[in-house]
C-alpha cells in the first residue's frame, strides 16, 4: 500500500514538475494522472496493489470533499455576490458537455452499426 501511496504521490509530483516547467494551463495532478495513464496502458494493466490502494481511496472520497464544502461556506458571502456568473457557467457547461456526450455517443454507435469486412 505504500508503495502505491508512493506512485501515485509522485506521478502527481511529475505533473506539477511539468506543469509549473512549461507553464502548462493543466493542474499538474491532472497531468500526473495522464502519465499515470499512459504508463499503465503501456505496462498492459494495473497491479493489484495499486488497485487495492486506489479502491481504498475511492470507498473514503466523500472525505476529500470536507475540506471543499468548508471553503465554500467561508466564502459564501462572496458566491452570493457572484451567482449570475456561477450559474451562467454551470449551466452552460452542463449543456456542452450534454451535446459533446451526444455527439461521442453518435459517433461510437456509427461504428458500431457498420458490419465487419
């Protein structure tokens, strides 16, 4: 389990290297987690510790969101102030990513109606 701990702490670590290296606009966890990705896609699986440790970090996620809910409430005076704009943003980002999923979802089912050769 450390050893996983270890992996993922240290790929997040390689994104925010790049990140802050290239000046890239990606938050480096999110980066770290494409490497992570990507290197697991070329070693062809996952292993079961890190699978065990990921699946122990999932099942306790909602704790992660703690922190997040109490920024929100320190801050709520200034999101009141600032509602338009959050629920301008809210709702034109749901309908984008409702119209992208269609159209992936159109596209995958293309391919898939076409019978082999």
């Amino acid at each position: 389990m450390i050893g996983a701990l270890t992996l993922l702490l240290l790929f997040q670590l390689a994104g925010e290297i790049l990140a802050h290296a290239f000046a890239l606009p990606l938050p480096g966890p999110v980066i770290g987690m494409a490497l992570l990705f990507a290197t697991l896609a070329l070693r062809g699986g996952v292993s079961d510790d890190l699978r065990s440790t990921a699946n122990g970090l999932l099942q306790h996620l909602s704790l992660l969101f703690v922190p997040a809910g109490a920024g929100v409430m320190i801050h709520f005076a200034r999101i009141g102030g600032e509602w338009p704009a959050i629920l301008g943003a809210l709702v034109a980002s749901t309908a984008l990513t409702l119209i992208v999923t269609a159209l992936v979802l159109r596209l995958l089912l293309r391919g898939k109606e076409q019978p082999p050769s």
